[in-house]
C-alpha cells in the first residue's frame, strides 16, 4: 500500500491504542490485527508520538461519534466511501437486514479481506466490498454491486475530505447527492478553522511531513450552506458539546452531518 492507503494503517494504530484503554471509548479488536499484518513498527509510534499526541485524541472522538452515527441512522443501507481500514460491519450491532457497502482502492480491500479472512472474522452484516478509484466512476460500480439508490443510505466520508481539494470534494458529495432517497444521511468531519493549526504543525515534523503534503484542503467553510442548497438539511457538531458524554476533554474539532430532505432535489451547480 503507498500514499492515502498507507495512512489507514496509522489510523488503525490509533485505535488499537484507544482498544487497549480501561475506559476505552470503543473497542477495535481488528485493529491490531492490520497494523501487525502491515509490519508496522509499534516502538516507531508510541503514544507520544507525533501522530498520537497530534491526532490521537480527535481520531477517538471522532471514531466513537461516527459509530454511535451509524447505530442511530436507522438506514438498512450503509455507505462507507473510502472505508480503509474500517472493521465496523465486524464490530457493531447492526439490525437485521442492513447491508453496508465499502468504498476503497483494491489493494486497500484486498490487505484488509486477507487479515479479516485469517482471523475467521464474520461480519455483523451483510457487507459488500467494492474495489474502486474514487477518481473513477464509483457511482457505477456502487450500483454494479447491489446498491440501490431508492432505498435510505446512511453515508460516511470519515477522514477523507481533507485528501481532496475543495473542487474534488464538492464533485465527491454532489455524486453522494444523486444517489440518495429522501431520509438519507450523511457525516464528515467538518471545521476548517480548527483543523488549519494542527496541519500546518504536521508539516513541521519528520514523521508527519509526508502524509501532511497529501492534504488539500477539503469541501471549505461553506459545507452546510452548500449542502442546505442541495436538498440536505445539514448542522455541525463541536466536538466540545461531546466531552461530557465521552467523559474526556475535548480535542477541537467539528463534524457535520446531514439529512435528506428532498429526493428530487437535483446537485445542479451554483
């Protein structure tokens, strides 16, 4: 794996680190699994490491904030666009009749099914893989794979937007909007303002150099606006209003989320 792949394997160590916690906020019991599949050095990232003390912390909230997402969507269709290394089909409860779909580049896929399958792991779901380049058309080959776009889907773009530039994630989320009914949701992490000071400093530092020159920037300060415009019903979620729940300080940060509201509200452009 090379390049946004290979950051799914550090984002996978930080939730084995998080599962490891007596007051762990969730547990990952595969996460360990694909870091030591990848050959990761744990000694190269300890917990004081760059990453951990950077984005150790946001990466939990957000981790937890996006499962209890999904487990409240009440959609029995489930999109995880740019899954990585997700193993939530395997580790939530999920009803009866959900099926969840996993958006992300074949080798990512195939590293990941290969851990999973010794493992004997058994999903939670119905899950269905879908080898693709978000690049390509990826609308098509979520449809070629069972994907039925009149039915409610829950989406998730967790850690993604920030790889894409504001014009590629504009095409990302407009391409999401055109597949889905009324009652469909969505969720990101969205607060530019705050995740501004965080990447520069990662910029800074050895470990994090190569993986910080991969970010673009994201969807930009006017996500809600531009979802509201497009048949979405949309607001954000400081990660601050969470701390009391989680029982931890907040890192900074904010998520969005959103809620179709008109099926035939066409992604025209502005």
């Amino acid at each position: 794996m090379n390049g946004v792949a290979k950051t799914a394997v550090g984002a996978a160590w930080l939730r084995a680190c998080e599962s490891e916690r007596p007051d762990r906020l969730f547990d990952d019991p595969y996460a360990a699994a694909f870091v030591a599949a990848a050959e990761t050095e744990r000694a190269d990232a300890g917990r004081g490491s760059g990453a951990a003390g950077l984005f150790g912390d946001h990466l939990v909230f957000r981790t937890r904030f996006f499962d209890d997402y999904l487990s409240e969507s009440g959609c029995g269709q489930v999109v995880l666009v740019a899954a990585g290394l997700d193993s939530r089909a395997y580790r939530l409860d999920w009803p009866p009749g959900v099926r969840l779909f996993e958006l992300d580049l074949p080798e990512l896929l195939a590293f990941k099914d290969g851990v999973l399958r010794g493992l004997g792991a058994t999903a939670r779901c119905e899950r269905v893989p879908v080898p693709v380049d978000l690049r390509q058309d990826w609308p098509g080959s979520l449809r070629a794979a069972g994907f039925d776009p009149a039915r409610p889907t829950a989406w998730l773009a967790e850690g993604l937007l920030i790889y894409l530039s504001p014009a590629e994630a504009a095409r990302l989320l407009d391409g999401i909007g055109a597949l889905s009914a009324a009652g469909s949701r969505l969720a990101f992490e969205h607060d530019p303002a705050a995740s501004a000071a965080p990447a520069e400093r990662a910029r800074t530092m050895p470990e994090l150099r190569r993986i910080a020159t991969l970010w673009k920037g994201g969807l930009g300060e006017d996500a809600v606006a531009r979802l509201n415009a497009r048949g979405w019903r949309a607001r954000t979620v400081d990660a601050s209003a969470l701390a009391a729940r989680y029982g931890r300080r907040a890192p900074g940060g904010a998520f969005l989320t959103a809620t179709r509201s008109d099926a035939d509200h066409h992604n025209s452009p502005e």
